[in-house]
C-alpha cells in the first residue's frame, strides 16, 4: 500500500484572493480569485481522483492477499519502505527547501534552465546511486524492522523488499521533477500523476487475482511462491515509475530545454545544504519514529500466527493501520494540502517582499477555509469506522472480524485529523521563512514523547493489541504537535488571529456533531450496531456508507445554513455560483 510521500504575492485575507507566481517568477494573474479556484479545482481533482482509485486498490489488495493475513503485513512492510527511506534521506530537501531556490532561479534570464537540469541529473545521480545500497541491504534492512519474525517471514520479506526498493529511485525522480512543475505554477500534474499508478495497480491486482484467485480463508503463506511475489511487488514498482515518467511530458511543455549537466559547481549546494541540515534532520527523527513504529506493530504479525483463524482475524497488523491512516487522510490530502501547496507559495512571495504584516491574515484564512470539511470528514469517519472497515476487509469468510479490526483504528486515527491540518499549515510559515530549525525542534520533541509512549505501549499492551495503541498514539501526537507549533508560530510571528480559528472549529464542531447523530441512527437503523446489512458484503457497506454520508450532510449543510456559519460561503460559493438552478439562491 505503497503511496507518493504526502507532498507542498500578496494575499488579501479576508476575500481570500490569493497572487500566484508566473512562470517567470513575477506576474499576478489578473483575476486572482479565478485563477486560484481553477488551480484548487485542478490539483483537488487530481488528489480526489488518485485516492479514490487508491481506496479501490486497497480494497482490492485485501480480496487478493487478505487485510489481516501475514502475506498482507509481510507485503505491507517490503512496499512501503521505500516510501519511508525515501522521506527519511530526501523528502524534506525536494518538497520544501526547493521550492524557494526554483522560485529564486525561474527569474533568471533562461527561467531557472541551468539550475533545474544540474538538479534533476544530480538528484538522479544521488537516488541511483542510494537505490542500489539500499536494495543490496534488503534482507537487513527488513530484520531490522520487524520484530518476532520467524525465518520464513523474513525470507519472503525479502524477496517483496527486492522488488520494491527500486521505488526509491523513481520517488526521488518524481517528486524533483514535480516540484520543478510546482514553482513554475503548474500544480495540477504533480497531483494528477499519482492517478497513472493506481490505475496501473488495478490492473496488476485484478489480473492477480484473476491468475491465482482471491483470498477466502487460512493463512495465504501456505500457498506462496516466487511467480506472486514477482507479480505483487514488480508490479507496484512499475507503479511508481510510471508516476515519475508521466511528468517529463508537462515538464516539457514548459520549454526549459533541460538537460544532464553535471558542472555542480555554483549551483548554490553550500547554501541549500545549510538550509536542508535541519530538515535532513527533522526528517531523519520523524521518519526513524515511523521505521520504529511499525518494527513494534510487526509484532502482531508474529503474534497471529498462535491464534485459530478467526480469533487470529480480529488482530490488527501494520497493513490494517496503514490502512486506517490512508482512509483517514483524504481529507487532509483533498483539502488542506491542496491549499496549503498554493499558500505555501504566497507565504514565500510575502517574506521576499519583505510584507511580514500579511503572514498572519494569510495563515488565519487558510486555517479557517479547511474547518468545513475536515471537521465533517472527522465524525463522519468515527460513525461509519465499522462500515469503512468492512470495504477494506476482503471477502474472506473473516471479513466482519476484520472490519472490526480496522474500525476500531480508523477511531483512533481520525480524533487527531484536524490537529494534522493545522499543524501542516503553521509548519509551511516556518519553511517559506526558509527556517527548518525550528520544524527540527518540534519534530524532535514530539518523536521522542511518541517513541517514549510506543516503548512503553510496547512492555505494557498485548502485542495481540499493539496496532491499536500505536493508533491512539498518532492521535495525541497530533493533537500535542499543534499546540506545540502554535506557541512557536504566535511568539515568532505574532497573533495571527487564533481565537477566530479555535470558535470557527467548535461552531462548526456542533454542527458536524449533530449531523454524526443523525448519521448514527441511520446507520442501526442498516445494521450498524448488529452486524447486519452494513457488514454483510463490501457492496453492502458501500451502500451503507452512502446512505448515511448523505444524511449526514443534508444535516451537516442544513445546520451550516440555518446557523448563518460565515466560512459556508468560503467553502461552498465557488460551487454553488457553478451550478445554475442554486446561483440566485
């Protein structure tokens, strides 16, 4: 369930018209309000479309290997690796240090040509390079990540881990290339390409499916051999080269004749390093948290195997909590990474300008304008945790036991949603500032209370229900990470108008509360609370988590309505003013 890492003038706060910046590094379109709605409309589109298809991936992935089997975890741990060690080396260096530097070199006479090609062929020379240490390290590289594992885990880890840590090459690739689109203004590809992956996925998981069959009961292990391995992992790989590949096309477009220059000198590496030392670091903690993480979780996967097959299905491993954290993150993804990639641009255009004054009203209006939606998505994904899970659970004969298992995470993964938001938006002031310090600091902070708290998850909790602790620890993470920055960001930069946003989320958060009652009685009225209807297929729960979604919101924006809430225009009038039958009202 290997995904794209999670990726990021003047401003007008209260009509939330926003400049962007040309391709040539100046120029405010004419119509900024337009032209930020079409980029919105463009790179939103695009994230929707690549998480939907990737829901569908992984509701698939769980009919052909199980959600809660061995082969799932084992699979679960080899693919996304090569996510992780990719966050942990560069991640931090691609999405935000080089957005500024190509900012600065797209003014430049030949629009950042020279600076662009002497990055791209060192960034290939550098992932090329790291991808082959990496895939010759495999086989230590997953003992060291796993814990309790028997021989024969650790073989067939292996073998996926081969397979997969080429990604780390064409993730690298991918998101430089991306990140050049991003600076000349051209946001929709980078959030589109994920889409070309997941469509490859479908195909490479039906026809697994159609070649070896589906996944109905015992332990898939018994069964396993190289062919499915090769087919699994390969085909995920050639996923991800494919998302990296299907930039070169818009990147062409741009008429920057790029080229392999390996004259490095002068490219400006002492200053950007300077500046990546901190984040390198911040991204080291954070993603050595994640590695560590997911070695205690692995523990149940070991532990499974001493239970009878449905006792053993109710037990939660690394693939069901990667699971609940790809669920829970749409939104965020939908919605506040979407604006915050445009505002982060902004946010730079301000501190170069010298206009620190407007950071504030900036950071307000982006904070606020994502409350609608990601305090709905928050309750709707607590009261439809059980039907959700049983979309992802398979259609084994343990599917409800699963679902359950991957209801209770999606609870404990969506309490700290909202706090992941802000956070995320606070964070991009600091890194527009060009201050990754401070992001260390915090990043630091928060790893070592969540390690402090895992470990002893870790000694205390039965590793039968190790999965569910390590849930309710990103939670509080989240939870603690947003209070943290908040304090950083109001002492550096001053009042940026918290109060406002602290009443926007409990007004909305009333609503958002009554409408999940409506949605609850929905649900027992489908068989929610029985294990009914809603649990009773994967159809059923989709039919199920459609049904109440729609009450929900006719609830949700009823009470919005009713209530006169000011940020339902923010949210809803570029949509409505679309629609012909609702502009006059």
């Amino acid at each position: 369930m290997s995904q794209a890492p999670n990726h990021l003038s003047g401003s007008d706060p209260e009509t939330g018209a926003f400049n962007q910046i040309g391709a040539n590094g100046s120029s405010p379109v004419s119509k900024p309000a337009a032209g930020r709605s079409k980029i919105y409309a463009l790179m939103a589109s695009g994230t929707l479309v690549s998480r939907v298809l990737g829901f569908v991936r992984t509701a698939l992935l769980a009919v052909a290997i199980g959600s809660v089997t061995s082969i799932a975890d084992i699979f679960e741990k080899a693919n996304v690796i090569p996510t992780i060690i990719y966050m942990l080396l560069a991640g931090g260096v691609f999405n935000v240090i080089l957005i500024p530097q190509l900012i600065k070199a797209s003014k430049a006479n030949d629009r950042g040509s020279s600076y662009t090609s002497k990055l791209v062929t060192l960034t290939i020379v550098v992932m090329g390079a790291l991808t082959v240490l990496l895939t010759i390290a495999a086989r230590p590289i997953i003992i060291g990540l796993t814990n309790n594992w028997s021989d024969e885990m650790i073989t067939l880890g292996t073998s996926f881990a081969y397979w997969s840590l080429p990604q780390v090459f064409f993730y690298g690739l991918y998101a430089v290339l991306g990140q050049v689109l991003n600076a000349h203004g051209r946001f929709a590809a980078f959030m589109w390409a994920p889409a070309v992956n997941n469509l490859l996925q479908l195909v490479v998981i039906g026809s697994f499916i159609w070649m070896f069959s589906a996944y109905s009961h015992g332990d898939p292990m018994d069964q396993w051999n190289g062919l499915k391995t090769v087919w699994l992992a390969g085909g995920a790989t050639l996923g991800i080269v494919l998302q990296a590949l299907v930039l070169l096309w818009p990147l062409r477009k741009l008429g920057l004749n790029l080229h392999f220059d390996f004259s490095w000198r002068g490219i400006g590496l002492r200053h950007v390093g300077k500046l990546a030392l901190w984040t390198i670091a911040a991204m080291m903690i954070g993603n050595i948290a994640s590695l560590l993480y997911s070695k205690i979780v692995s523990g149940a996967t070991a532990a499974r195997t001493s239970l009878d097959p449905q006792a053993a299905a109710s037990v939660a491993g690394e693939y069901a909590l990667n699971t609940s954290q790809l669920i829970t993150v749409l939104p965020h993804s939908l919605f506040a990474l979407t604006v915050a990639t445009v505002l982060f641009n902004d946010f730079t255009k301000a501190f170069t300008d010298n206009r620190r004054e407007d950071i504030g009203g900036l950071l307000n209006r982006g904070m606020r304008s994502t409350a609608i939606p990601i305090v709905f998505a928050t309750v709707a994904f607590i009261v439809l945790a059980g039907p959700l899970g049983r979309l992802f659970a398979g259609h084994s004969q343990y599917a409800v036991a699963a679902a359950c298992a991957l209801g209770q995470l999606l609870v404990l993964t969506a309490l700290g949603l909202p706090f992941k938001s802000l956070q995320f938006f606070m964070l991009r002031v600091f890194f527009a500032d060009e201050d990754t310090r401070t992001p260390m600091l915090i990043q630091t902070t928060i790893a070592m209370v969540g390690l402090v708290s895992a470990t002893l998850a870790a000694i205390l909790v039965d590793p039968l229900h190790i999965a569910a602790a390590i849930a309710l620890i990103y939670g509080a993470t989240n939870v603690l990470s947003a209070v943290v920055t908040h304090y950083l960001v109001k002492r550096r930069y001053g009042d940026y108008g918290v109060i406002s946003v602290i009443d926007t989320y409990v007004r909305i958060g009333w609503m958002a509360t009554l409408s999940g009652l409506a949605g609850a009685l929905t649900l027992a009225l489908l068989g929610g609370l029985t294990f009914g209807f809603a649990y009773d297929s994967v159809f059923s729960a989709l039919v199920t988590i459609a049904v109440v979604s729609v009450v929900m919101a006719s609830v949700y924006f009823f009470l919005l309505h009713r209530t006169k809430v000011p940020e339902l225009e923010g949210f809803a009038g570029p949509i409505i003013r679309r629609i012909p039958g609702l502009r006059r009202k």
